[in-house]
C-alpha cells in the first residue's frame, strides 16, 4: 500500500536536508503496519515569542479504523522527531498486538 506523507513546517521554512530526514526516517513505519494511508507530520517552533524556540514534531498516522498521533519536543527538529517517531512505532507495535490476540 502506498503510504500518502505529508510534512507541514509551521512558523518557519523547512529545508530539503530536513525535509529528506524526516522522509527517510518514515519508511521505517511500513516495517510495523503495512496498512498506513496517511502520515501527516507537523514541525513548530514553539515558544515563538520567547529567545528559546523549543521544536515540536507530531506525527499523525491514518490506518484503516485507527489514528495514532504522537508529539515531541526538544532543542532539535531531528531529536524532536527522532523521539516521536520511536514513541509511534511502540504505538503501531502494541495496536498489532492487541489485534493479532
């Protein structure tokens, strides 16, 4: 199934190299559940109006009958990502589980 991915920066312009990050790291997905139609993925700057700009990234994932949504932040796009994008795949991992019992 052709997984439908779509990365959205808001208050800021994402460049290629990010945008090519967070892609590669989002094939690992279709290892856990081969039924995934959408991943939206949301990278922030929170805090705006702060000096520090905590980033946020929340990954949104459509499968058939179930939507998973996690967030992190941190002091990187990637560690931000990096961390939701673990905290979705134990989320896919326990859904399949619970479905094959």
């Amino acid at each position: 199934m052709i997984m439908n991915v779509n990365i959205q920066s808001v208050h800021f312009n994402a460049d290629s190299k990010l945008i090519g990050y967070v892609n590669r790291k989002l094939e690992k997905l279709s290892n856990f559940n081969d039924r995934i139609i959408r991943v939206n993925v949301f990278l922030k700057l929170d805090n705006v109006v702060h000096a520090v700009k905590d980033k946020v990234a929340e990954i949104r994932v459509h499968v058939p009958g179930h939507n998973f949504f996690v967030k992190s932040t941190s002091k990187s796009f990637e560690e931000s990502f990096d961390d939701a994008l673990d905290s979705m795949i134990i989320q896919i991992k326990k859904n399949k589980e619970k479905k094959a019992a």
